[in-house]
C-alpha cells in the first residue's frame, strides 16, 4: 500500500505555535507500528474507552474493500491521528435523506494530543484536521461535504460544538452501545471549512 | 491516490439508467460508477462469507431476500 501526502498545520501544545505535519490518504504499516508500540501502552495504561481498539486487525479487514479508505497524521517523524471511512452509506437528516455521504468508522487521535489528558498535550487539532479530511474527501467524491459519524461520549461536545455537526441523539441500532449519532450538511460542512474550525 | 482512466460502453437503455441516477443522486457518472462497484464488492464480500442480502420495509412489516446470482 502506498499513499500521497499533504501539508497541514497543528499547533504545538507547548509553544503555541503552528507546526508543519503531513497528512496521508492511506494508512501505512509504520502508523499501524506506531499505534501498537506507542500509542497502545498509554491508551491501555489510561483505561480509555476506545482501548480496545485495534487498528493492524481493522486495516486488514477495511483495507480489501474498496468502500473504506483511510488517513493518517504524521508529524516530527510520528503518528499523531489515524482515521477510517466508508463512502457508500447514507444520510438519516430528512432534508437529505438516502444522498451519499462519508462516514467516519473510526477516528483516533494519539493520546499525547488529547485535550481531556493535559499533561501530554502535545499537538491540538489533529481531530479537526482530521474532520477536514473527511469532508474534503465528501466533497471529492461528489457529496457536497456531507458526513456522519457515530461518537464516543468523550467526544459528543466536539462534533457538536466544534464541528457544528446536528446531534441525531442515542442510535438504539448500533451495536453494541447505544453511541449518539451526528450528520453534518452540506451548509455545516461549507461552514466548518470557511471558519477553519 | 492516483487514478486510471477506461472507457465504458454502455447501451441506450443503460446510459438512460445512470443519468437518471446521477441526477437523482446529484452525482456525476464517475462518481455513481465508483459507488456502484464499492457496493458490488461490499455485497460480493458479504455473499461469499455465507450471509444473505435481505431488505427490510418496517412500516409494511416485510422483508424479502434479494436473490443474487
């Protein structure tokens, strides 16, 4: 597998300051090493609720079918931020019910950048970055930037408030926790990247 | 990622097939092809692994099972 890359900016959690990071169109074995030999330690150290997640085996599976494709962040030599999407489900907000959007499987930024653990608060934005990525690739694909995601409860406050997305409420169909579901339009979407959330 | 590019034959009864669904959809014919064979793979996949294509109609309280050959 090989990807593409592009330049994107986090902001050094330290120094304020803008810092330069590479965003790629695929996952590559060195994030999946990443995630196992860096990131996996301080998640399961952490007791987070995503610990269980385990990004070599979800690659194998995702990466055969072409309905799902997949990012990564990498700055100062490593993985910051690991995403996967599927492009061919659809939207539940009536006014575009059954159109196409991009939804968000997974989405995992490393835990030295999450704001709910200070202490390594190394790089910030990676989940917008992140977000960007996924409404760039809607918009791409012909979606006019519309994506849906279902979110972990830590994570509620920012796609609704940070991201602007609408909040659909508790899906009682997602197995095997009842996760809230969110859907942004294409007006949230046009918003999100015009105020560079 | 970098693309390929083919030409597609399609017969008059099909081209008028995907313009009504690229309209319908708002997508452009590369677009809705693409789409097509993600869903393909994704029925495929899941046919090969022993599972059924079943769909639903909850208010009707129906369900059928679409024959895939």
């Amino acid at each position: 597998m090989s990807s593409t890359s592009s330049v994107v900016y986090l902001r050094d959690g330290a120094t304020g300051q803008l810092v330069q990071a590479e965003l790629h169109d695929s996952i590559l074995q060195r994030h999946l090493d990443d995630h196992k030999n860096h990131w996996n330690p301080l998640i399961v150290a952490q007791g987070e609720q995503h610990g269980h997640w385990d990004w070599e085996r979800k690659w194998s599976h995702f990466s055969a079918q072409l309905r799902y494709q997949s990012f990564a962040i990498e700055c100062n030599g490593q993985s910051q931020g690991l995403m996967i999407v599927n492009t061919i489900k659809r939207c539940r907000i009536r006014q575009q019910a059954n159109k196409h959007l991009v939804y968000v499987e997974y989405l995992e930024a490393a835990p030295w950048n999450r704001r709910e653990i200070p202490k390594w608060n190394r790089f910030s934005g990676v989940g917008t970055v992140l977000m960007a990525a996924a409404i760039q690739l809607s918009i791409d694909e012909g979606n006019h930037g519309r994506i849906g995601l279902h979110s972990l409860p830590q994570a509620d406050t920012f796609y609704r408030d940070k991201c602007g997305m609408t909040d659909l409420g508790p899906d009682v169909s997602y197995n095997p926790h009842p996760l809230r579901y969110f859907e942004m339009t294409e007006v949230q979407a046009a918003a999100f990247i015009q105020e560079g959330r | 990622m970098s693309k390929r590019t083919m030409t597609l034959n399609l017969t008059e009864r099909e081209m008028h097939v995907l313009d009504q669904l690229c309209a319908k959809k708002g997508l452009n014919k590369t677009a809705l092809m693409r789409q097509a064979l993600r869903l393909y793979q994704a029925v495929d996949t899941r046919l090969e692994q022993g599972d059924k294509l079943m769909f639903e109609n909850e208010e009707k309280n129906e369900k059928s099972e679409m024959v895939v050959l």
